[in-house]
C-alpha cells in the first residue's frame, strides 16, 4: 500500500513539474471526470451564474513582454558558455546578440509557473526568466526577440489534477492571450519582416493552434521562416511531410527549406519510449509523429551542438532533474551558466515499434576526463520517468544546431522574399 502511495505521489508531482500539452489534456478529463462523478442524480440544479469574462492584456504595454528589442530585460542576460572538450580542456564563449538581425523569433515557453492558482497571472517572476534564458535569449544572435507573458495554465492545476481535486484550468484563457500578442507584434512590430515561431511543450501547444487557426493557409503564412515546435507529438501522415496537424505547412527537410516544421521529442537511444510514453505515438494508425532532426534535416545521425545548464539550478524545472555531477574529472570550478560538450552527443530520428522520436546517444566513457552523464531525465524521488524521455532539454541539446539552421533558413527567406 506505501509503495502504491509512493508511485502516486511521484507521478502526480512530475506530472505538475514537467506536463505539456498532453497534461493539459489530462488536467480537462480529469475535471470533466471529477465533476461527472460528484454531480446529483436528481434533477439539474440551476445553471451557475456565468463567470465574469477575463480581462484582455494590454500587449501596447512593455509589462506584458518577457523580451521586447531595444531594451534591457531577461534576454539580455550573460549567456557565456564554458565548452569542454573531449580531453577535458575548457575554454570560455563569449555571447553576441545581433542588433540589427534581419528577422524575428516570437517565443512561446512551456509550463513553469508555480503559481498556486489554475492559471498564471501576468506576473514576471523566477520561472519564466529562467526559461527565457534557457531556451529563448541565445536565439538574439539569430533574429529581434519577441516573448509575451501569457496566463499559462500553471504546475499547481496539473499537481491538483492529478491528486483528485481539479482546479479547473481555463485553457481558452492561455490561448486567448498568445493569440492576441501575436495579433499586437503583427500590428505594431513586425512590417512585413520574416519571423520564426518557437515553442516548447505548452508553448508548442499554444503555437500548434495558434498556426492551425491563424497562420495554415492564410495570407500571413508567407511570413513565417519556420515553426520550431519542440517537446510534442506532432501528427503527420505517414510517408508525408504534410496533411496532419497543417494543411499548408511541410516539415523541414533541409536548412535552407523555409514555411516548414522542425519538431521532435527526444529520448535517449538506448531508452526509447516505453508503452506509456507521452511523445513520439499517434493514435491514428494512418499518422505517425513528426521528427525532424535539427544535425541533419536531411536525416541520418549527426553531432548536437548544445548548450547545456551548468548546474541543476540552469534546469527549466530544477526540481525535477537530477543533480549535475563535475563536468570534468578532476572536478574544477565553472563560472558560466552553460556548458557546451563537443563530440559528446549525436542524434538521429528513428521511426520502430516504439514510436518516432529523436535519439540520442552520449558518447565518452567513465574514465575520459570529461564526463560521459547527460543529466536531463525526470527524476523525482529518484525514480526516472522514462514516458517523459528527456524532455527537459528538449532544446538545451539542440540549441546550437537550431540557431545554425535559423542562420541558413534567414539567408534562403530573405534571398527569395521581396524587397521592402
């Protein structure tokens, strides 16, 4: 009974630590199941008055944006990077944003916020600085930097949907305010300029739909460079590139490809996703999920560029990952955030009985100078869980590759786009 309780509690707790959209999913069936339950089987009771209609954000103000150019706020933080190579040297690298990038990038994060209520508030706090630097602010050396707040659903109403006590979570909310910061940037920001989308686990679910009802199709659509929707299944039908979750919009093929998808869920080779897996399946048996690998669009397996967390506390949700041993053997100190581990990781998109996912492989043994672990697993009470793969870096693991392919991808777009 103790072991049972134990189990419970650790997936009820990874589950609001580390849920996307898939969680979301789960948060409103157990509402719905919730409710269903508790109500009387006598005759209806009088409908509850309806809720006051939510308040619009004001996307005209700066306090609404987590990173807007020409200012100094959380994407305009150290990014220096300590990369170690395989003989255990380090060497320190320096970041440069681009002033004057020719495109945009516009930033969906995924779920952080602690907040004890079902959904977010518009305040900018720990979490979402802490995501922005992780998987946002490099992305400066690329393109001009647009991420709003949005009132996401939060960790405590995945936590209370698991336990048994939903909290009722507004999903339309969360995605009402996306779409109106993406119609205030097309309004006020963007002049007919090339912008990137870029989202993780919620925030690919956001953007999914935001593309799905906004973008597929539509005149705006000539605008987008690419679609960078990570940490997600992403249907697609098989042997295709396009006709699932878009009409109009293929997967990317190659880096110099633009109006694409890059999206995949990442799991390491030698732990691909088990039966409960929440990323890499597609209940269709006509669809499989999208992957396209950020090394080598074309496919086949080829080295990530990454740029890990230095620490555990670099992690987006620190308090479901593993501590970080010493980089190198004998242990020295590192100063920077982030580390990059050249040599160290390669991946490749695979497609079995398992599902269709990115896997990759860590290279390096024990005894090397550098080390050969890759923390980034969900870890709670020392369990991993492995349905999860390693969502958590997601981006960290690609983040070089992508910026690479976002270069490439601006160069195509703006070569062939027409003059201002």
């Amino acid at each position: 009974m103790g072991g049972k309780m134990l189990r419970n509690s650790i997936r009820a707790f990874a589950l609001a630590c580390v849920c996307g959209i898939a969680g979301l999913a789960a948060a409103n069936t157990a509402v719905a199941q919730t409710e269903g339950q508790n109500k009387p089987a006598a005759a209806a009771a009088p409908a509850p008055a309806a809720a006051p209609a939510a308040v619009k954000n004001d996307y005209s103000n700066g306090d609404t944006w987590i990173c807007r150019p020409g200012r100094q706020d959380s994407c305009t933080i150290d990014l220096t990077t300590t990369v170690i190579s395989a003989d255990g040297k380090m060497t320190r690298e320096a970041f440069t944003a681009n002033p004057n990038a020719p495109i945009d990038c516009f930033y969906i994060y995924p779920t952080v916020s602690p907040e004890p209520t079902a959904n977010a508030d518009m305040t900018l706090g720990p979490a979402e600085k802490g995501v922005v630097r992780a998987q946002f602010a490099r992305f400066g050396s690329q393109c001009r930097l647009y991420a709003p707040l949005y009132r996401q659903i939060t960790l405590s109403a995945l936590r209370a949907a698991t336990a048994g006590t939903p909290m009722t979570p507004d999903r339309a909310l969360a995605y009402n305010d996306v779409a109106d910061a993406w119609h205030y940037y097309l309004d006020h920001d963007n002049h007919g300029r090339g912008v990137v989308l870029i989202g993780h686990s919620q925030g690919t679910g956001m953007l999914t739909n935001l593309i799905k009802t906004e973008i597929d199709g539509k005149p705006v659509q000539s605008r987008i460079i690419s679609a960078i929707l990570l940490g997600t299944t992403l249907p697609v039908p098989k042997g295709k590139d396009v006709g699932g979750a878009f009409q109009h919009i293929p997967l990317c093929r190659s880096a110099s490809q633009t109006g694409c998808v890059i999206t995949f869920a990442s799991f390491r080779a030698d732990a691909p996703p088990p039966d409960n897996s929440r990323f890499g399946r597609v209940k269709d048996e006509t669809m499989v999920s999208g992957c396209t690998n950020p090394a080598a669009l074309g496919g086949g397996s080829a080295p990530l560029h990454s740029y890990l967390a230095a620490s555990r506390g670099g992690s987006i949700v620190s308090s479901a990952s593993a501590d970080q041993k010493s980089w190198v053997n004998p242990p020295q100190t590192i100063d920077t955030p982030f580390v990059s581990v050249p040599g160290m990781l390669t991946a490749e998109c695979v497609v079995n009985e398992h599902g269709s996912y990115l896997a990759i492989t860590v290279h390096g043994d024990a005894n090397s100078p550098r080390t050969n672990v890759l923390v980034g697993d969900v870890v709670v009470g020392g369990q991993v869980l492995a349905d999860w793969g390693l969502h958590l870096i997601d981006v960290n693991m690609t983040m070089g590759n992508l910026l690479d392919v976002v270069s490439q991808e601006s160069k195509a777009y703006l070569a062939s786009a027409p003059k201002q």
